[in-house]
C-alpha cells in the first residue's frame, strides 16, 4: 500500500513537473517577463540591468527552479493587460470557477445516474430511447449552443432566470458564494447546466453500460434465483456495484470541468478564471496563461490523486494492478 | 472491469467499454454489421445525412450558388436578405445573406468543408500519433511504455480546447497575430491532433499487447521478419476495428472542438469562416430578428455532428460483443 | 434515490419561479461592451475611462449631453485682461469631497500637475500650460507657454482629485499604463462627482452610490442611488440581458438591434451622432509593407494608390448597410461638431471602382497588390463588420487585404507604436477644435505629439504650423490656418475616413438617457419620468 502511495505520489510530482516545464518555458521564453517594466523609451542600459535585477542571464535550470519555487509561493508575475498581480487576478476569479464546476458536477451526478439506472434496467423502454436520445444530443450539441439557446428561452423569452454574470455574491473571508442567496441560484443554474450537460451524458451512458454489464453477472442472476425483490436487486446489488466507478470518473471529470468552463463563461459572462484565461489569449497576457495552465494541471493532478488513493483504499485489487502496470 | 484513473479518462463520452480483444478486429469483418446496419433505420438515416452533408461539402464548389470566399463578388447592397421564402428573399441566396451580402447556405457549404478537412485532418494527425506510440508502447513494453503511458497522463491533464488556447496564444506570442490567422488552420489540425491522440494508444497497446504473444507474431519473429514489418503488417490491421470506431467518435468531437474555438474568436477569421465562425457572427445578430444567419449555421453543425455520433454510437454497439 | 433528485429538482425549479426578479428601482443597472483600463483619472485618455470619471470625479468644466461647457467645479473662467497667457478659474463653493474634505485651489493645483506628469496620458491636453498656481482658496491660475484662447475647452476630462487622500494611498503619481503596477488610485478613487464607490472588480462590475454630500444634489432630476455598472463584451449577451430586464442601460447598442428594440414594449431607444470619426490609416513611412506581396517599395507612399483606396471605399453602401444608417458619411477627420469643420473639407471621391483601378494601374500595381488591415473588434459601433466590408471592396479593386481583427487592448498599442501597414481608427474630439485632430493624428511623431499618428506621416512645414495653433489668439488668423491645413492634409489622402458614428443607448421604461456626443453619458444629467 505505501508502495502504491509513494508510487502514485512520485508520478504526480513529475506530471506537475513537466507542466511546469511547458509553463515555464511559455513564461520565460514566449513571454518577455521584463515588458511590464520598461516602455519604448527605456534605455538599452536599464533594459539590461532590469534583466540581471530578474535573474534573466542565469543558467536556465536555476531560472526553472525559481519559478517553481515561485508558483509555489503563488508568485505568478504581473499581468500584462491588467498590470495587476497574476495571484491576485486568479484569486478573486478562482471563486467562481470552482462553484460553478462543483454545481455542474453535482447535477451531472444527480440528473445522470438515474437517467443510466433507468435505461440500464429497462434499455427498451420508450422512455430509456428518449433518455438515449437526450445523451446523444448532450454530447452533439456544443456547449456554446446550447448555452445560447437556454438563455434565448430562460432569459429573454420567458424571463426567468437571469442571462449573464454571477449574482448574489456573499463574501465570506477571502472567498466568494453564490451558494447562499437566491439570487445566487438564480444566476448558477443554466451556466452549471450548460457546462455539466456534457457530463451528464457521460455518467448516463456509464452507469447505463455498467447495469448492463452486472445485471448479467452471474451474482445477479443467483440472486435472482434466490428469489430476491427485483428493486433489492437492482438498487442493492446491481447500482452498488456501478457506483464506485461512476464517482471515480465524475472526480476525475472536474479537472476537465474547470478547463471546459472557459466556454461556459463566455457565454454567460460568468466572472471565472476561464474567462479571463480567454481574454488572456486573445490579448496574449502570457503570464496568466502560463499560470492558469499550472494550476489547471495542479487541480487535474491533485483530484486524480486524491481519487487513486481513495479508490485503492476501497479496492485492493487496483493496488496489485497498478504494480504491475 | 479495473478503473484506474487513465482508463476513466480514456473512456470516450460515448466510448465507454474500449474493445480490447483480438477477436474483435475479427469480428469487424465477420459480424453482421451489414445486417444491424439495415436494422436501425435511425443508423441508416444518420448515414444517409452523413453521407450528404460530406459530398455537400467535398463539392461545395460546385453546388454552391456563390462563392463566399471570393471577396470580390460580394455586394454589400446584397447584405441582410432573409430566406427565399420571407418577403424581400430571392432564390439567389436560397437562405439568406449575412451583414456583408455573403450567401448564408453558400458559407455553410463552405464552411462545412473548412470544419470537416480540420476535423479530418486532426484525427488523422491524432489517430496517427496514437497509432504509432500505442503500437510502440505495447510491443517493447518496459520502460518504454512506461514513459509513453506516462506523457499520455500529462497530456490527458490538458483537454484540446485549452491545448488549442494555448497553442493559438503562443503562435500568436511568437508571430504576431497577423501571422498566426494564416497559420491558425494548421494550428487548429495540431491542436485537435495533440489532445485525442491519447485513446488511440491506449486501445492499440492493449490489442498490441494482447497480439504481441500470439503464435503469429512468434512465428513472423521466428522466420526473422523485422519488428516494424510485424508491427505494420501483422499487429496492425488487427487492432484497426476500434481505431475506426475511435475515430468516427472522435471527428465529432474534432468538428466541436473547431466549432468551439471559432466561436470564442481564436479559431478561422470571418473571412474565411467555418461553421463556428459563422455561428459567432450570427450570434451577433440573435435579436435583431435576422435569425437565418444563426440558425442555419447552428442547425448544420448539430446534424452533422448528431448524425457522426448515431454512427459511432451504432459500430461501436455493433462491434461491442458485451453489449449484443 | 430517484425520487429523492427529482424532489430536490423540483424544489430548485419551484424557488426559481417564486422570486421574481429584483426591480430595485433606485438602482441604475448599466452595461456596456468594454470596461476602464483603470480608475485613475489621469492615466488613460480613453472613452471607457472617462465614463466611469465622471461620475465619481469632476473636472472644472464639462459638456453636457449636447456638448455644451458647463462650469463643474469652477463657476467662471476668463482669460486675464491684463495677460493673455493666464486662465484664471473661480472655483465653486461648498464642494466636498467624498471623503468630507473641503475643494481648494490646492486640490485643484495638485490634479493639473499629477495630469502633466510623464506617466499620464492626460498629459496631451495640457502641452500648452506652463505652470499652475494658486491665487487663494477659491482662486487657480493656469499660465500658457503663448497665449491659448481655447485652453479652457481640453479641460473637460482632467479630474480634480484630493490631493491629501492621493498622498496617503500611494496615488501621487499617475498610474503608467505601459508599465509599473497599480497605485492607490487604480481601483479607488476619490473625487467630488455625484457617486461614490463602492467596490469595483475590473472586467466584472464596479459600483457606485450615491454621494450624499454631492453640492449639485439639488439638481438632479433622477432617483438612483446607485450605479452597478458591468462590462458585457459579447452584443448578444448584452441585449439578452436588456431584454430579460437585468440592466436598465445598454450604452453600446449594435446597430442590427435598434429596430427590433425600438419595438419592444418599455424599452427606450436614443440614437445620435457622436462627436467621432471612423477611418482607415495607411503606412507611408516605412520602406516596405510588412504583410505584401509587394517588395523593395510601399504602395501606400504612392499617392495615387492612397486615393484609390479612398476611392474604393462606398460609404454610402457602408452606412445603408453595415451601419443600418447610424451613420454620416464622410471624407474627413473630424465632425461638425468642432472648430475648423466645413462642408467643403468634408468630401469624398465618388465610388467608381474603374477609376480607382486605373488610378493603381497608374501607379503601377494594375494588378493590385496584399496587404494586412488590422481592425479592432470591440471599440466602435460594427467596427469588424466595417473592416469586412472594406476587405471586400478593396477586393474589387484588386488589393487583397487580409483582415486581422482584435481587442483594443491589442490594436492601439500597436497603432502607438507603428506596427501596423493598414488599420482602422476612430477619432472622438473632446476638445471640439481642428487643432486636436492635427496634433495627435498628422503631427510627426514626439513624446507631446503625434501619439495616434500610426501612419509614419511628417510634414516638418506642416508641424510648425499646428504648434503655431497653440499660440495664436487672433481667432480669424487661427481660423484661417486651419483652414489652409485642413486643404494641405485632404490632399494627402494617408487616412481613407469612412464615417461618423452615430451611438445608441437603450433605456427600460422609467428614463431615457440622450445621447451623447462624447459618449460619455453624465448620470447627473438623466432625467427619471419618476414611475
């Protein structure tokens, strides 16, 4: 087991690694770290003490080094476009991000699982082919559209639910909700639908293929010789055993979540990090996307680690397995 | 069935059990796919739409009433038609015009092209990489797939469209944004190739693997054949029936991905718009009730992309012996 | 498990149905499509910033919505008789800061200084001005390097800030957009207009309340007590939000949608002019294009290429369509708005793709020749759509313009730093005089001049004659020279103007806001119908 850990651990470590690596590399190399303190009439002489004062004419590994040692320390450099700390610009938007994955993660689950419990034990049904047919339009239709099309009949036909912008925002210390004020719902719903619908499908086809696939183990069909009640089977045997997968990949889908939510706050104007990742590239502001890029992959790493662990702690067998893999 | 955490991942949205038995390549050829395919008339009329909307696309130039990419032959006093059936439409522009007097049924043939050669090509440059390393991974195993498997990891951390961003943010960084829109083609095919590249390695290096310790490949090893003739020539076609099935998932996904990034304004420019693009101009004009200029183009995307999924979702059903 | 989501969905529907949107009324929800590069007054001369300025700080003078000057912190201004190069301002009484502090001359002083200094960009409005200096308490005095009739019309936008609260929060010096970091004033601001802030988060919302202290409060004819003002890029986005009743206020209203809105029960739309041009530049200074096919020589440095463009260019097809008819047409910089103006300045050639064929034959491209044309995609009314229906009449004249549109934030600093072969411009006049148009956009290139000339453009002859400008106090003689450089650069041709751009503003029932010609719409001046 402390084998495993270690294992796991040490792969984590050299995945942030390498990420920092490209980060770095776009930090220091695409970038030019010293634009934010001279201006077109700076001279070649202070240019040059500016970039000794940065460390720029350092061997390149110890250059590395501090910028690990940096983003460790949330040190991302100074935004081009809003001559503001990259920290501090993340901060205040990384709020908003994680509330709207975490919702958008929570009604995947809560919508998706028993839509695929539903057409895994009835994949006939006239209701299952709809649900079927919903999955298919949910990964065929792009977020973007379908962003707009709720807030074309939410919003502005039916005024309902606001279009844009995140509402209802309580401060609590350094962080920010919207989970706790109506209005705050009000403005989190159709985004969190928008950018979980993809996940939605993904998590009704999953467990939809995982009933299908235990309900013809042979345990179900002793207990279904055993005479038990078709819902103890379905629920306690069959939807038991589809459920730890399902969790591991909705863990592991936040990760993306948060990278997919660029679009989803585009189109709803929704104050997050991905938005502001966006605006960073159209404006080529290269210290926020080398920091947004790190702490995605951080945040991706983090999650898949924490669910391994979890999920070997459940499992023994992925231990042996993952030794041998 | 193991869950490790690269398998979820590698769980396509609508790929979810990825066939990994040889007998399933035998399969492809031997199953009856002919006799599921004209049992579904969903998965015939999806076909169907597939296989028009592509030629539409392939002959664009010939089917077109105009030439929305021919700058010169646009009149601006053309501009902001509705469809030939509203009042003030003509059957000169069957759906429409946009701002600029472009035909709108004109641009989404056109456009359509320009999405589906991205599309295509990123699959292929995808599906190539992952074919490639897959094959490599599985045969020599070791610390060679190890290290593969390993990139396949740092690469999943990153979905295409934030490969794309970045991709387009620093060929826009290096080049200067002039040059980086007449790069942004290839930067699109790259960015497409570099994120879906992952399941095809997986999926090959675990037939690869199961096919390496066949009595075949011993017996081709034994009669000295070189290893990339084995890999090519033997392990190869046998391991193709999930790469198609991938594959057809994927070029959905691809026209998504491009479709995306054009509508966030980092993907093809107005001037040269593919689907995406032409939904975000469009979108411009939502409420101003010149509604053809979105809707059409939206409509397009969602059947071609809806119509490619139906078949993918239909071989892979068909090719999934679990599932029958 | 099943019942218990679709019960906890239904609760989550049924709390969405019940609150009905909030109509506070007193609160005046505004959108626009760009936000303020930064709060401090001084730092950025752009629309934008100006906008959210003026609410919360005031100059000694502004324009109304007409354009008119109204006396804002001073209640008269005159040119000393004894002295024709001092100004000299009274200012208002009783004025306080938001902060409780009193308004002196010191405030006054400090503000025009901090507005001259390297690092603002406010610093081209007051080139001019030598010194500032305080008479009394209540009395400033402005000398000018020559005498300067017109000083007191470049002074509608420097804000008057506290000098003692600028001091104690790091905000002495004016925020240098092009390189250090924010100072105290960058996201704090402490003026003596009608609003004061509240909290303000760039590219999310800033808002303001209002200022219990304001010395003008008597007069304002509205009731919000408090302004949420959010920038939406996106013009979709924006009108849905109008629409599904969220803002009250759309400032950048998307020609397309002006009729619909026109229709749409309790919206309000105004439409007008703005005091601002919309043209092309073209580099003529440097020695090859840098996105042509053409090598060893620069199209652009030929004239008859230049008026080909120009001539290539169908404004009227332009405003009928692209513009929906927000705009004027016109073959000038600069508007009737301001000082200088005349009809027979402002033409154009007439559209005729034959002629501006031959004219490029002439001048030896009878095939044309590519060229880069770098737009920008959200600063003024269809601005991409503009460069797209320019792309394509170039096209018909044989120039392959290949269209690059980006953020402003993108676009002028490469327009300040030349970079560009081809781009598009838009040029407001707060000054409402010629001389403001020949400095930034025809004047060589100086650290006081020449800012927004992107053109490579330097006429050393034409140069002294626009310093002259500044000096010249017999108004028929300064009259006559601009005049006469007004007929020296339209034969020039190194801007191809298209139009001026009308603006729109669309209201939810209850107040109309009018235009206006600046774009900076005052809130102090908005009238409520009080329903």
């Amino acid at each position: 087991m402390l084998a495993f850990i270690i294992r796991r651990l040490g792969q984590a470590v050299l995945v942030l690694l390498t990420v920092s690596l490209i980060a770095f590399a776009l930090f220091r190399f695409v970038g030019d770290p010293t634009q934010q303190m001279v201006s077109q009439d700076t001279s070649v002489e202070e240019r040059m003490q500016i970039r000794k004062d940065l460390g720029l004419n350092d061997a390149i590994p110890i250059q590395f080094l501090r910028f690990v040692t940096n983003a460790a320390r949330f040190e991302f450099g100074i935004s081009y476009q809003n001559k503001q700390p990259v920290a501090k610009l993340i901060a205040e938007r990384f709020p908003a991000t994680m509330e709207l994955a975490l919702a958008s993660a929570v009604f995947a689950l809560l919508v998706g699982m028993p839509m695929g419990v539903y057409t895994g034990l009835y994949p006939t049904s006239i209701l299952s082919r709809l649900f079927q047919m919903i999955s298919l339009i949910g990964i065929s239709l792009p977020t973007f559209l379908i962003g707009i099309l709720l807030i074309f009949t939410f919003s502005v036909a039916l005024g309902w639910l606001p279009s844009f912008g995140r509402q209802g925002v309580v401060k609590l210390g350094s962080w920010t909700t919207s989970f706790l004020t109506i209005e705050g719902w009000r403005s989190l719903v159709m985004p969190a639908i928008t950018l979980g619908l993809f996940q939605m499908t993904l998590i009704m086809r999953l467990v939809r293929s995982e009933m299908l696939e235990v309900l013809r183990t042979d345990y179900i069909r002793f207990a279904r010789a055993r005479g038990l009640k078709p819902s103890a089977i379905h629920f306690r045997h069959a939807l038991k055993n589809t459920l730890i997968p399902v969790i591991t990949i909705t863990g592991l889908q936040l990760g993306s979540i948060i990278a997919f939510a660029i679009i989803t706050e585009t189109v709803f104007q929704w104050p997050g990090m991905g938005l502001m990742f966006l605006q960073a590239v159209q404006t080529v502001d290269i210290p926020i996307m080398s920091a947004y890029l790190l702490l995605v992959a951080t945040l991706y790493v983090l999650i898949n680690l924490a669910v391994d662990l979890l999920y070997s702690a459940v499992d023994p067998r992925i231990r042996i397995s993952g030794k041998v893999a | 069935m193991q869950i490790t955490p690269e398998d979820a991942k590698a769980t396509s949205p609508s790929f979810n059990s990825a066939p990994s038995e040889a007998s399933l390549a035998v399969r492809f050829f031997d199953s009856d796919l002919w006799y599921s395919f004209t049992r579904s008339w969903l998965t015939m009329l999806a076909a169907a739409i597939t296989l028009l909307l592509i030629l539409s696309a392939v002959f664009a130039p010939l089917i077109a009433p105009n030439d929305p990419l021919n700058l010169q032959t646009l009149n601006l006093m053309d501009g902001s038609k509705p469809p030939f059936w509203s009042q003030g439409g003509e059957w000169k522009f069957p759906l429409g015009t946009d701002q600029q007097g472009r035909c709108v049924y004109s641009s989404i043939l056109y456009g359509m092209r320009i999405s589906l050669i991205v599309g295509f090509f990123g699959v292929l440059l995808a599906a190539t990489i992952g074919i490639g390393l897959g094959l490599v991974a599985g045969y020599y195993g070791g610390r060679v797939d190890a290290f593969i498997m390993r990139a396949a990891d740092v690469q999943l951390t990153f979905p295409a469209i934030l490969i794309a961003l970045l991709i387009d943010g620093t060929t826009r960084a290096l080049v200067g944004t002039a040059k980086s829109e007449a790069l942004i083609f290839w930067v699109l095919v790259i960015s497409i190739g570099l994120s879906f590249w992952v399941q095809y390695a997986r999926t090959v290096r675990g037939s690869t693997m199961v096919e390496r310790n066949k009595d075949y490949v011993h017996a081709a090893r034994l009669i000295g054949l070189s290893k990339s003739t084995i890999l090519f020539r033997h392990v190869l076609p046998n391991v193709m029936g999930p790469v198609m099935v991938i594959a057809t998932i994927n070029l959905a996904l691809a026209v998504i991905t491009e479709a995306t990034l054009s509508f966030l304004g980092v993907g093809l420019p107005p001037t040269e718009p593919s689907l995406g693009t032409l939904i975000r101009i469009g979108n411009e004009f939502l409420f101003s009730g010149e509604w053809w200029v979105v809707i059409f183009p939206g409509v397009t995307l969602a059947v071609l992309v809806l119509a490619v999924n139906l078949l993918g979702d239909w071989l892979r059903d068909a090719l999934n012996p679990k599932l029958q | 498990m099943m019942k218990r989501t679709f019960a906890l969905t239904a609760a989550l529907l049924a709390s969405t149905l019940l609150t009905s949107v909030s109509a506070d009324a007193k609160s005046l929800r505004w959108a626009r499509s760009q936000d303020a590069t930064t709060l401090d007054p001084h730092s950025g001369n752009t629309g934008p910033n100006h906008v959210l300025m003026h609410n919360m700080y005031e100059p000694l003078v502004i324009r109304g919505f007409d354009g008119k000057l109204v006396g804002a912190l001073a209640t008269s201004w005159r040119v000393l008789p004894t002295d024709p190069t001092v100004w000299e301002f009274k200012l208002r009484p009783g004025v306080k800061f938001h902060n409780g502090a009193a308004l002196t001359a010191d405030d006054v002083v400090f503000s025009m200084e901090r507005a001259k200094k390297p690092a603002a960009d406010m610093k081209s409005l007051l080139v001019s001005v030598q010194s500032i200096t305080k008479v009394d308490d209540m009395t400033v005095q402005m000398k000018t390097n020559g005498p300067n009739a017109l000083l007191v019309n470049n002074l509608t936008n420097l804000a008057i800030m506290n000098k003692a609260w600028a001091e104690a929060n790091n905000a002495a010096d004016p925020q240098n957009l092009t390189q250090k970091v924010e100072n105290g004033a960058t996201l704090a601001a402490m003026g003596t207009g009608p609003y004061s802030l509240v909290s303000r988060q760039p590219d999310v919302s800033t808002v303001m309340k209002q200022f219990d202290g304001y010395w003008g409060k008597a007069d304002i004819k509205n009731d919000f007590t408090e302004i949420v003002y959010r920038p939406i890029k996106e013009n979709a986005t924006r009108i849905a939000a109008l629409l599904s009743g969220e803002v009250d206020f759309v400032q950048d209203l998307p020609p397309q949608d002006i009729q619909r809105l026109q229709t749409t029960d309790g919206i309000t739309v105004s439409a007008g002019a703005e005091n601002r041009s919309i043209f092309f530049g073209m580099n003529i200074g440097i020695p090859e294009l840098r996105g042509s096919d053409v090598k060893g020589k620069n199209p652009f440095a030929e004239l008859k290429v230049r008026q080909a463009v120009n001539m290539s260019i169908n404004r009227e097809a332009i405003q009928r369509v692209t513009m929906r008819g927000q705009s004027t047409p016109q073959g000038t910089i600069g508007t009737p708005f301001i000082n200088g103006y005349t009809k027979e300045i402002d033409t154009w050639p007439k559209y005729d793709v034959a002629a501006a064929k031959a004219l490029l034959a002439e001048a030896g491209y009878p095939n044309g020749f590519s060229v880069t044309l770098h737009c920008t995609n959200d600063r003024y009314v269809n601005d991409e759509g503009i460069c797209q229906s320019a792309v394509s009449m170039l096209g018909q004249i044989g120039i392959k313009a290949t269209l690059v549109a980006q953020s402003l934030r993108v676009h002028f600093p490469g327009i300040q730093k030349g970079e560009y072969d081809f781009y598009l411009l838009g040029w407001g006049i707060p000054t409402f005089d010629s001389h403001y148009v020949f400095n930034d956009l025809y004047r060589t290139k100086s650290p006081s001049a020449g800012t927004w000339n992107g053109t490579g453009y330097s006429n050393a002859a034409l140069d002294a004659k626009i310093d002259g400008l500044n000096s010249e106090v017999d108004i028929a003689k300064r009259n006559a020279t601009i005049a006469d450089i007004w007929k020296e650069i339209q034969a020039n041709n190194v801007y191809a103007p298209v139009h001026m751009q009308f603006i729109a503003y669309a209201t939810r029932k209850g107040f109309t806001i009018p235009v206006d010609v600046e774009n900076t719409p005052k809130m102090r001046f908005v009238v409520n119908s009080g329903s």
